[in-house]
C-alpha cells in the first residue's frame, strides 16, 4: 500500500498525478489541511497514558492506520521561511507515537526504540520555488536525518528537469557556518518562550532563573498566547534583540514556533536560540542550529549563537540544588548577551557538552541497560497512569477491516 498525505495549502492534481507515476501502484490520496493536523502539546499521553496514541482524535489519529502499515509514505508538502511550513512540521512532530520513549543506543548516539515491526518508505515532495541554496540543503538534511530516525528508507521527488526519485541518507548537519556577529551591549532582551507544554516545562524552568537572575532586562514572552502573535510580529522590526528557547522536537522546533516564525519579517538587530532536548548529546540538535542559521540570514539580522544543552527531560523533578547547578550556565550565558551582544563561546561549550556519546558513556550504557536503569523514568509514569501492561501496545497494526482511504481530489 502506498499513502500519498498531501499537507499543502493548494493542492494541484497534476503533481499528485506525476508523483503516482512514479510508482507501480497507484497511491492512496488523501488532502490533509492544517486545521486538521492540532500541533503537539508534548503532553507524553501517548507514551505514558495511551501507548502509541495520541490525545487528540483528529486527522492524524485516523490516518495514523495508513502511516503505519504502509509500504511507502507520500509527503507533498509547503516551505515557508526557509524550511518546512508549520503544516509539515505538526505532521512530523506527530508521528512520535509510533515510537517508544525507550532509548536504545543505534551507531554510537541514542535512538527511540522502535514500537511496531516495520516503518513506511518516506517519499518528500516540496516546491524549491523562493528556496536559497543552502535552505534547500537544510530541509534535505533534515528530512533525511529524520527519516533515519524513523527507521524509514528516504527519497526526495524531485520536479525538474523531470520527475525523479532520489534516495536520501543520514548525513552530518551543515551547522556552525554563521559566526556570532552581533557585538552590541543590550539594554533589553525579548526571550520568546517555544515550548507548547502547558505544564511541568522545562523551558519555562530555565527562563524563570534567567529572569529572576537579570530582572527587567529580560522580557518573556511565552508563545502559547497566539491572541498576542500578530501584535508581537509586529513589533519585532522594532526590537532590537530577541532571542527563542524552545525544547528539540523531531530534530526541530515544535510546529507553533514555526508558525510564529513564518510572521517574521527581515529587519535590523540581532537574533539568538536556546535549544534544550531529552537525549544527552547535543549533536541531535545540529540540524536544527543549521536552520536557524539560514534564519538569522534570512532574515537579516546579526547572530548572537545558538545554545544547546541535552538531558534536559526530566529538570523539573530534579532536587532544587540540582536544578540550580543546571540552570546556572544558562543565566550566565544570557549575562554575556546582555555584556556583549552575543553568547560567549566558552559557555556555549560548556552547555553543549557532551556533543557525542564518548566511548565511557556507551561502555557505561551497555553495562547498564540490561538492568532496566534507563526504563526507570518512563516505567514510573506508566505505572503511575496504569498503563505499564500496555506499554508495548501496537494500536495501528493492519487489521483485516483496515478502512482504506476514501478521499480523492477528484470527488
Ligand atoms: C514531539 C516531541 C518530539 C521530541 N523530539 C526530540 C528529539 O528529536 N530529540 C531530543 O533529544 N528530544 C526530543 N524531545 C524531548 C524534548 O526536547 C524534551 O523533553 C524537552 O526537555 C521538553 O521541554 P519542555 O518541557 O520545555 O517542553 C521531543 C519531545 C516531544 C514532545
């Protein structure tokens, strides 16, 4: 079976028609538009409460069927700013629940176990039209390090100069090709807060030492208020420096903060990031920095850096006095962009260490895993839920009444 899930605003039916011609079998179509597609809330239900589901019983939760079991996965999807549209991005981010929150160890860096026995090819599709050459690149690299992550083979489809299939693979990021630039002292810093979690975030614990350690020369702004996005963008050309902190989710920024993004206009001052992630080495947000180096390009501002701190899940249920030694570093590194204009470079080290599991740590792991250590965490809270007995719950199997499709463009 292949399911072709066109995520685009337009839909046209001849690149849905050249694209199936790309395959033996014709694809099963289905028009996904973004209100249907609710952007994760990185609630963990679907790891912890309800295995391998989601909370919310939209578009997704009925497609999921046709995610899971088939052979091939079609994407059509948007671009805007430089990178895959919010649309796609709410589409990647949830496909988290086909996964486990088990971490097994997959060439030297930490990888979610897998839930089902199989994953679909995934085939992208997406216009280059407005793209600069190192955006494209990125979007690439992203697709592909997310496609290995998902246990899924990678294909791009290229348009021109004729329709084609091109396999993707894993490949390192392109980060770190803009250098820090902005030098001036900042007077006031608007910290956007990226993380769509209505609890326990720990985004929001790491904004609060930075604001109570800086007082009124840090202004938050959390970006679950959406009645505040249009006044916000608007004011952003007038702002001279502004700064996102916002947790990884699949190997990007969750969906809302690209949203926002999308409202952003290029304009004078200076642009910085604070990515924090649950897996410990900081090389899985790589992709994302790559990205947010185009962005700062784009859009025309100067650097200030991109932090990024792994091993973060799991922050708000650490003991006070180790909270506070982890969140130190990042009150410290928001001291040097008020000094400075930027963050300094030996903090940025500091946070980002380790950036690849050493031979220690996956000595330390092996050892270690066999005992249940690492299921601890997850194991708690699914006992906590009563969910423990279905934790490795496949609830998208193929069954025989699996409902095909039944949306055409035609109809
Ligand atoms: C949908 C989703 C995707 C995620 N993807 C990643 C990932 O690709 N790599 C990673 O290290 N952590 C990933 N995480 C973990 C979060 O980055 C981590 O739990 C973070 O600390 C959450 O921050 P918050 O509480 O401020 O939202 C993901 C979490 C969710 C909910």
């Amino acid at each position: 079976m292949i399911s072709l899930f066109d995520l685009r605003a337009t839909p046209d039916p001849e690149t849905v028609s050249a694209i199936g011609s790309l395959h033996e079998e014709e694809p099963r179509y289905r028009a996904i538009f973004p209100a249907e597609i609710k952007a994760c809330i990185g609630c963990w239900s679907c790891w912890v409460k309800t295995p391998g589901r989601c909370v919310f019983k939209d578009t997704m939760a009925e497609i999921a069927r046709d995610y899971v079991n088939a052979d091939k996965v079609i994407l059509l999807m948007d671009t805007a700013q430089g990178f895959l549209n919010h649309v796609a991005k709410a589409f990647m981010d949830r496909t988290i629940p086909h996964y486990h929150p088990y971490i097994e160890i997959v060439d030297g860096e930490c990888h979610h176990k897998v839930r089902y026995d199989r994953y679909p090819e995934l085939h992208f599709y997406y216009d280059e039209q407005g793209l600069a050459e190192e955006e494209t690149q990125v979007i690439e690299d992203y697709l592909s390090r997310t496609a290995y992550q998902f246990r899924s083979k990678a294909y791009r489809i290229h348009k021109n100069p004729a329709w084609t299939l091109k396999e993707l693979s894993p490949r390192r990021a392109r980060n770190k090709t803009l250098q820090p630039r902005a030098a001036a002292k900042v007077d006031q810093l608007i910290i956007y807060n990226g993380s769509p979690r209505l609890s326990g975030s720990n985004t929001a614990l790491i904004l609060k030492a930075i604001s109570d350690a800086h007082g009124s020369k840090v202004v938050l702004r959390d970006l679950k208020q959406k009645n505040l996005w249009a006044q916000w963008a608007s004011n952003f050309p007038h702002e001279s420096a502004v700064l996102f902190a916002l947790p990884l989710y699949v190997h990007a920024m969750p969906s809302h903060v690209m949203a926002f993004f999308e409202m952003l206009s290029p304009s004078k001052g200076s642009l910085g990031f604070i990515v924090q992630q649950g897996f410990p080495e900081s090389s899985h947000s790589y992709y994302l920095e790559a990205y947010f180096e185009n962005l700062t390009r784009r859009l025309q501002r100067d650097y200030m850096g991109t932090a990024i701190k792994g091993g973060i899940e799991g922050l708000q249920l650490r003991p006070a006095k180790g909270q506070k030694k982890i969140l130190a570093p990042f009150v410290e590194l928001v001291g040097s962009v008020l000094e400075n204009g930027q963050m300094a470079a030996p903090l940025l080290a500091k946070l980002a260490k380790p950036e690849y599991l050493s031979k220690g740590i996956l000595f330390l792991f092996r050892l270690l895993a066999p005992t249940g250590l690492f299921l601890l965490y997850w194991d708690r809270q699914l006992q906590k839920n009563n969910a423990y007995s279905r934790r490795f719950d496949k609830p998208y199997t193929a069954t025989k009444d699996n409902r095909p499709l039944d949306t055409s463009l035609d109809s």
